[in-house]
C-alpha cells in the first residue's frame, strides 16, 4: 500500500450532489476520490484492451492457434489449482 509521503494533494472541482452524496457515504474523501481514479484506470485499460483486440486482424491460422494455446493453458492451470488443492 503507498504511504502518505509517495501521496500528492491536489484541487479538483467536481458536482456539488455528487460530492453531497459521496460525503452521506464515508468520512474520507480523498479516499473515495482514490478509489474512484483506481477504478477509472482499470476501466481504461480494459478498453484499450477490449479495442487492440477487436481491432487487430488475424488469420485464422493464427485464432485456432491461440485458441488451442488458451484451452491448453486453461487446462493446465486446472491440474496446478487442484494439485495445490485450490
């Protein structure tokens, strides 16, 4: 977790409802507003994620290739996950 001193203090302007309703849920702004930027980020690369992959071309050769490479991966974290009794 990232202590107080790698943290920078900023001024952001947001809704006034918004931050009415955000302060009826916690006493810790900055932490919400953390968390809120936490979840924007993991949205974003998701959907540049989501985008590289539905924009590249690919030969089909290529998609079985990869498919086969998933199953065969999926299959084997499998036998690992149930080794390890997990």
């Amino acid at each position: 977790m990232i202590n107080n001193s790698q943290k920078q203090r900023i001024s952001i302007t947001v809704d006034a409802r918004l931050l009415e309703e955000v302060d009826q849920m916690t006493k810790n702004r900055s932490a919400a507003v953390e968390q809120g930027l936490r979840l924007w980020r993991k949205q974003q690369i998701e959907e540049q994620l989501r985008n590289f992959y539905q924009n590249r071309s690919q030969a089909t050769s290529e998609f079985e290739f990869e498919q086969e490479w998933a199953q065969f991966s999926q299959s084997q974290m499998e036998e690992i996950l149930e080794e390890e009794g997990l």
